[in-house]
C-alpha cells in the first residue's frame, strides 16, 4: 500500500516503470476501504505530470501498481481517480480559455501590440537614497560654515595652479573644476620661477594649487621661501594633491612635516568628518561605501595637534582577507591648521577621479582663501516636460502616470521651495491617444493649476522648416487658441521649440514670431554653445529674449525602461549619485533640464530621477534647492552672468547637429572664406579692389553705413545676428560662367559660388573681433597690410581732417598724438584711433592665440603701392585660388593718381576716387621724433614675431624705422 503514491510520483511519460512484486500486492489487498480515501486528496497535488497524461496515469496504475482479479477496491480505485484527473482537466482548459480571452480584451483596449502586453513587466523603479541627514534642511546655519574673514579684502579671487607639465592629467582636471565654477586662475609649470604675486599691497592669488606635493616640498630654498613669505604674509593657504608613484612609500615623512604617507592603496568607504570647519558646500551626511577609485592612494598618519582629518577610508578588505579584526580609519584628506608654520594646508591623498573629492576641492579653495573663493550655495532648478499631448500610442501619460507625477512633485516640493514641473504641449495631438491615454489628457487638464505651461508648436513642426513669418504665426496661434479653451495659462512669458529648432542657430522669424504671439522674454537652448559635458553650457541674449543654458539629465524619448536604459541601470544611478547629472546642479547656480512626456510614463524614469538627485544632493550637500518660473530664472540668471549677455555666433557647418536645425534656405557658401583685416590706411581698399577684379572672388555686398564694409564683428551690427551678416553674401549674385567653386560643403548643392571675402579694416585691432570671428569662420584666411605706424597714424590724422572732424580740424597732429587722459575725451579718442592700432605685435598676438599663423598672411604696404603685380601673385598662391588671374594685364601704374590702377583699355584706367592717394603736408619734426620712440619696443616686437613665424621677410620700412631710432 505503501508504493502506489510512490509510484504516481515518478510517473512521467518518458520514464519506464517496472510492475510491482506481488509481496507488495498481498499486503495492499488487506487494508481497508478507510485506508484508500484518505489517499484521495493526495492524488492530484502529489502528482507532478500534467493533466494531459493524467489518464494514462490511470492505466499505469491499474496495469502496473494493481494486478489482483475481481479487486472491488482496485476498480473503485481506478475510477475515482480518472473522475478526479478529468475535473481537473476541465479546470484547466477553462483557465486558459479565460487567459486568452482576457489577453485579447487588454490588449484591444490599450490598442497595443499583443506581443508588448505579454513581455512587459512593472519595472518601475522607486528612490531608494537613505542618509542620516536627508531629513534635515541644508539652510539650517549649524550645517554650513561661513569662511569669511577680513583676510579675503587683500586678495584676489584667483587661484595660482603649479602643474607638472601642461599637458598632465591632474592639472586638466583642477583647470577644468575652475572652469565650471567660474573661477579665474593661472597655469604655471612647476620648477620655473615663480611669477608675480603681489600687485601694489594686494596679493594676485587667493590659493596657491599644487598638482604634485612632492614639487612644493622639493622647490629650491629661494623659491619655496619667497612662497612661503607671500602665504604668511597675506594669509594664503595651500592646496597639495599627493601624486602617484611607482615607488611605494610606507611610513615615509614628508621632508619638513612631522607628517607620514603611506602610498599606492586601495581603499574603500569613505567618510568625511563633520566637525570639520572646511566643510562648507559639502555636507558629512553618510559613507560613500564600496571600493574608491584607484589603486594608488595616499593616507596620513601624524603626531602634532596642527593637523585634522578631513575625510577617512578604510582598506580594501580584498587586500587584507587574513585581517579579521576592525581596522582604524585612514586619513585620506588632511587640514593643516597653521600652528607649526602659521601656514594653513590641505593635503590630498588622491587626485580628483573621486567625486567627493571634487566637492571637498571647493571647499578647500573657500576656506583657504577666507571666503573670497567661495561659490553659493543657492540653486534653482525648473525640469521642463517637452511634448506634452504628444507621443505614439503606448507611449504616453495615463491616469495613474499623472497621479504619480502630481505625487512626486508633492514630494520635491518639500525639498524644492516652489517647484513644479514645467509642461510644454502641442495641441494638435490633444486625445490622439489610446483610451486610457486620453483619459490622461483629460486629467492632466483636470489638473492644469497643479503646474506651470508653456507653448511648444502646435503641430510639433521645427520652426526653422517655416520660410514666411504669417504661416509660422498661424501655427503658434492655432496653439494658442488651444490653451484658451482648455484654460491653460498664456502669460508664463517662455518658450521652447521642437528639437532646439530656430532658438540657435537663430532663426530669425521664431524670434519675430514668438514675441508677436506669445509675448516671448525667455527660452532656452542645449545647442548654445554646444559644448561638453552639458555643465559648461552658458546663457545669452538675442532680440530681447533671454536664452538659458538647457541641461540634460540623461533621458531621452528612447529611455522609457529601466532594463533598456543604455548601460543599465548602473549607468543612470552613477549620473545620479556622483555624477554627471549630480555634477552639473553642484557647478550650475541654475539648472534646466530638458525631458520628455514619455519619461514619465512606462517606467517613470523622470521621476525616478529627479527625486533621487534631489535626494542625493541634500545627502551630501548644503546646497539650498528652489525653483522659480523661467521668467524670472532668466533674469536672476543675467544678473548673476551679465557678460554672457553678449551672443557668440559659431559655424553651423562645422556642427552636423547645428546644420539638421539650421534655416532650410541657408548654405555654408554663404559666409567669407578670408578676410582682409586692415588696419586704416594701409591700402586696405586698393587690395579690395584689386581682388575684386578676379573672376572666382566675389566680395560682400555694400552697406548703406559703411560701404564697402560690413564691420559686423566689432560694432553693434554684430547684435543682428548670423542671418544679416549673411544676407551680404547671397549665392545668386555670386555666380560666374567661368567661376571656380572654392570652400566647404553647400546645402544648397550650388556648384558655382564664387569664393567670398570681406573686408573690414577696423577688424585688426578690435579687441572682440578675434574670437567673434573664429567661432564664426574658423577656417578662414586672414590677410593683414601693414606700413610704417608712425605714417599710418598721421595718415589717419589727416583723413578724419578732410572728412570734417571737428577736433582734428581744432589741433594739430602734434597736440592729438601728446594728449594726456586728462585731456577731453573726442581728443583721447582721436589720439588712440591714430596710435594704438599702429601697436602691430600686439594685435597680432591676439589673432594668433585663436588662428594658427598659416591662416595668416601678411603684405608689406609699401610693396603694395610699388609693386602690386608680384604681391597679387604671391596672395592668389596663399589663398590656393584657381585659375591664377595674371595682373599684369589688369593694372597699370597712373603717372597722375602716384599708384597702380585697373586698366580700362589701351589709354584709360580706372582709380580709386579722390580720397585716395592724398599728398599731405610732411610730417613736422617733433611728432616724427615722438612717434619713433613711441613705437620702438612696438616695432621691435613685431621683428621677434615675424622671425618666430618664419618664412615672413622682414620689411624695408620696419628696417629703416629700427635703424633710424637706434
């Protein structure tokens, strides 16, 4: 009796079974009846075979298990047991009928794919960060400490880094924190003598960085004491980073510290000490546990009350498996109080790969400094959700997707004063949705006062597709009757477009548009200026509307679930508990993160995010998080950054991201290839003309202000904007039968554009106009014409006289180039417009540090006048300009203008007007003999630069100006 369940155990169809010997059977036919039913309820959940071969089972049973004749136990038996097996079978298949049907109806109603209904699973994931101190407010003043101090009044907020090399690795990285806090420095290479430190009574340098510790311990005597000297005196402190090493210390002394390291570790769980007063932007709040990153760190051991420990860790159990007892902390930033030295320190026992150390940096540079290097502690942040009412069916908002999203703004809320998340909606795809999905069309606009809106487009079209200013005008419009019936509000001032379109590169009609329709004063942009990583991005004006930098937190339209999130979920945590996201709101006073309406469905990665980094910011930060509308984020943002007001227009052809939004009727064609730069009075228009004549050139069109000239880079005319600058440059009235395409790709496709160029001689010594230039025309060729200064200036004198200029018309050359800065100011002015741009070395030093030196050519004026022809050939060869033009036949020297001029025919030519070519009074005595001194170390400049950029012959009239002087 014992056997039979034994039996219906191990009954799979594939497995044999061997019929049981009749000793068993003897004793199974004495049991009774009572016996047998009790067995019942063990039947079917003992039983492991599926109910397809529950029947055979039965056969099994009876042909195997049972042999006895006319058994009335053994046939009842076998009935009940096949009665139960089909029950069960019925059961079965009624489950799966009701399975099938059921997955039938959902996916019907969601409209989605059967295939996505079966493998989706609820991943959501859910804030998990936990720190003694998340519940306690970072304004609370026990936490932070407040570094000020008298001391900061004599020094200036700069830091003085000593780095290895210019190249090293560390050094990058300190520069690279400086940078994204806006905090100036100097790079200087360890071993050189030191630079200047003072300036007058004050100190130039507010902390003193050392790359490598082991270069300020080892500087020579004078050196380190001079240093020394300098950090007693204005009460600067010192910043050390240990450098890793072959070489293995263990309990080395640092040379004159009772101080000791032991070298190359691993270590991890970190800790920091909070009761440190170094700590001020960052918060003691737990251990950053699991491995440090490295193996080559440094921790401290000391005997002397001067020092503190900073931050601690622990060894790296791995290293260590027969150490079973608790070890000590391990010092691995340590303060030097002063006490020994009156010199106060911070030792580093590994670079900055670690991102507490990052943060620990800052404070460093504020404390040290007396709180004149301190960065706020204020940082607002606005999240905007791009695409609302927009999206494919599935991947949009439902019910339960807006309660959470009202729910964790709830929640960030009571971190965020004034927080909201920042909806921006088309209205064309208002209930373009699944059921459910217009359903939560509906309750987000049940709920419109929950949150702040702003227009997208109304059909998501990228504006910079529009070519008519009505039609785009007709778009935002129809979105804007839109929000009228659905009640949403019109008066948040802001805007953004789809995909970045238009807000830069500017297009100028969503500028026109947006202030027409919706009374636009801020938008933002991540495009502007398209730098990496997003917490470099920086702010500017245009038009009056305000564009803020636009960050991005990691999430795209793609990244809708956590298990297909590139790089996993790993990779999303590190952005958000150390990394890139949880950087840029620590380096970024404020912050505005670009998302999408499908982050907050599916699997609600948006906020997962946002609540987590806010989270892990207040764990281990004393930053104080607001929010605020964009309006007025735009204005605090200027406030804070007014010299970023000014717009810096880059290349559109040099960013495939930037020529996918660029305006459609738009062509790289359309922008100068080189530049004649000037100075005035050189012979800058006579070059002009000259290249005029050549069949592939074609220069910009005239301005109504200035002529030939567009001077776009240095005045005002540069606020209008990319699109004007490149209206004087239009394709069709640069197309020539015999012209040669020269340049970069077209977008038009045209094939023969000519080769522009501008001119504009006030470009040379304009103190913007080089790095405006550059990031507009990064390739383009620089031609510059240079005479005698002193002839220059006192042909610039006697043009201003002819032109009617009062003051040069009230004094005389000698009394202009004499004037103090007490003089009147139009005589100041005078004076500098006829001396400084003379000042030849040191404007071009200024082109070169943005331009290499073989996109610059340099003609020698007096050549130009006397010899054109050979100049012309040589500047056709530095242009690599096809077919080479033969000027001989095109110029020809005119007896009664004194110059070469274009020839017309046999007997005529054509010269420039009267303004041209001018024989003025000679230059009186006193001012020559003034202007050889003035510009002496000038010109003699100029020599060094000329044979530092080699192949660059020296001019006759440089020569005889040096020789006359000495």
């Amino acid at each position: 009796m014992e056997r039979i369940p034994m039996l219906m155990k191990t009954a799979p169809n594939d497995i044999t079974l061997t019929p049981l010997p009749s000793s068993s059977l003897s004793s199974f036919k004495d049991e009774k009846p009572r016996k047998f039913y009790d067995m019942r309820h063990l039947l079917p959940t003992k039983s492991p075979v599926s109910s397809s071969s529950s029947s055979t089972n039965g056969l099994i049973i009876n042909n195997y298990g049972i042999n006895s004749k006319n058994s009335f136990m053994t046939r009842l038996c076998c009935h009940m047991m096949k009665g139960v097996q089909r029950n069960i079978q019925k059961c079965v298949a009624a489950l799966v009928l009701i399975s099938f049907f059921s997955i039938i109806f959902f996916t019907q109603y969601m409209d989605s794919s059967p295939l996505v209904g079966l493998i989706h699973r609820d991943t959501k994931p859910m804030p998990l960060i936990h720190c003694q101190t998340l519940n306690k407010s970072p304004s609370d003043p026990s936490q932070t400490h407040d570094h000020r101090s008298e001391a900061r009044l004599r020094i200036d907020s700069k830091v003085l880094v000593f780095v290895e090399t210019t190249y090293s690795k560390l050094g990058r990285e300190i520069a690279e924190e400086l940078v994204y806090n806006r905090i100036k420095y100097k790079i200087e290479v360890s071993g050189k003598s030191l630079p200047v430190l003072t300036n007058l009574d004050k100190g130039r340098y507010g902390v003193i960085v050392f790359e490598n510790l082991d270069k300020y311990l080892s500087m020579d005597k004078w050196n380190r004491e001079l240093l020394d000297k300098y950090c007693r005196e204005y009460s600067v402190g010192i910043v050390g980073f240990m450098s890793a090493s072959e070489e293995t210390l263990v309990g080395a002394q640092l040379k004159d510290f009772p101080l000791y390291v032991h070298t190359n570790l691993r270590l991890r769980d970190a800790s920091l000490n909070p009761f440190s007063p170094v700590l001020r932007l960052t918060r003691a709040g737990d251990t950053a546990w699991g491995p440090l990153p490295g193996q080559d760190w440094a921790v401290f051991q000391h005997n002397h009350s001067t020092y503190e420990p900073l931050e601690f860790a622990q060894k790296n159990t791995l290293d260590y498996p027969n150490d079973n007892g608790i070890q000590p902390p391990l010092t691995t930033v340590l303060q030097d109080h002063g006490k020994l030295d009156n010199i106060q320190r911070i030792f580093f026992g590994a670079g900055l790969k670690f991102w507490l150390h990052r943060l620990l940096f800052l404070d460093a540079l504020s404390y040290l400094s007396h709180g004149q290097l301190s960065v706020s502690l204020n940082r607002m942040i606005l999240v905007d959700i791009d695409d609302i009412f927009v999206g494919e069916r599935g991947t949009r908002l439902k019910p339960d997707d807006v309660h959470a999203l009202i729910s964790t703004q709830s929640r960030i809320a009571e971190m965020v004063p004034g927080f909201r998340f920042n909806l921006g909606f088309s209205g064309k795809y208002f209930h373009h949705g699944t059921k459910e999905e217009n359903l939560g069309d509906d309750m987000l606009l049940r709920n419109v006062d929950k949150f702040t809106w702003f227009s997208h487009m109304w059909n998501h079209q990228q504006p910079h597709l529009y070519d008519n200013l009505t039609v785009l005008m007709n778009d935002m419009m129809l979105n804007k009757d839109f929000a009228k019936v659905k009640n949403i509000p019109l008066d948040s001032g802001y805007s953004v477009s789809p995909h970045h379109s238009g807000v830069y590169p500017v297009h100028e009609l969503l500028y026109q548009a947006w202030k027409n329709v919706w009374n636009v004063r801020v938008t933002s942009t991540e495009e502007y200026p398209h730098l990496r990583p997003a917490r470099l991005r920086r702010g500017f004006i245009h038009r009056n509307i305000m564009v803020l930098p636009r960050q991005t937190c990691g999430l795209f339209t793609h990244t809708m679930y956590i298990d297909r999130y590139p790089g996993g979920r790993d990779k999303l945590d590190e952005s958000i508990q150390r990394g890139e996201l949880f950087q840029t709101i620590v380096y970024n006073q404020i912050n505005i993160f670009m998302t999408h309406m499908s982050n907050y469905g599916s699997d609600r990665l948006a906020l997962y995010t946002f609540e987590s980094v806010i989270k892990f910011l207040r764990c281990w930060t004393n930053l104080k998080l607001t929010s605020a509308p964009p309006l007025q984020l735009g204005e605090h943002y200027f406030k804070l950054h007014p010299e970023e007001s000014d717009p810096v227009w880059g290349n559109p052809c040099e960013d495939a991201r930037h020529l996918k939004i660029w305006s459609r009727n738009k062509s790289c064609d359309s922008l100068p290839k080189f530049m004649i730069l000037g100075p005035q009075k050189t012979g800058t228009t006579a070059l002009y003309t000259f290249l005029s004549m050549h069949p592939s050139l074609a220069s910009n069109l005239p301005s109504p202000d200035t002529f030939e000239e567009i001077q776009f880079f240095n005045g005002n005319n540069y606020y209008r904007g990319l699109d004007w600058y490149m209206s004087f440059f239009p394709l069709q009235n640069a197309t020539s039968s015999n012209s040669v395409h020269i340049g970069g790709p077209s977008s038009t496709g045209s094939t023969n554009a000519r080769y522009f160029f501008e001119k504009s001689a006030t470009y040379f010594d304009g103190d913007l106009v080089p790095k405006r230039a550059h990031q507009l025309l990064p390739n383009a060729k620089l031609v510059v014409i240079l005479i005698s200064p002193a002839k220059r200036a006192y042909s610039w004198y006697q043009h201003t006289r002819a032109h009617g200029d009062i003051i040069a018309n009230n004094y005389s050359f000698y009394q202009v180039i004499t004037a103090t800065d007490t003089a009147p100011k139009p005589l100041r002015d005078l004076r500098n417009r006829c001396l400084n741009p003379g000042k030849y070395a040191q404007h071009l030093e200024r082109w070169l540090a943005f331009y290499p030196a073989q996109q610059l050519h340099i003609i020698d004026g007096e050549q130009l006048r006397l010899n054109p022809i050979d100049v012309m050939n040589d500047l056709q060869r530095f242009l690599k300009i096809a077919p080479i033009m033969d000027y001989s036949n095109h110029l020809r020297y005119d007896s009664k203008k004194g110059f070469y001029c274009q020839v017309i025919n046999e007997t005529r030519n054509k010269c420039l007007g009267k303004s041209k070519g001018r024989i003025y009074p000679e230059m009186d005595e006193k001012s020559t003999k003034i202007l050889q001194r003035y510009y002496l170390s000038h010109n003699t400049a100029l020599v060094k630069l000329l044979k530092k950029l080699g192949s660059r012959p020296i001019p006759t009239w440089l020569k005889n100006e040096l020789s006359t002087t000495t």
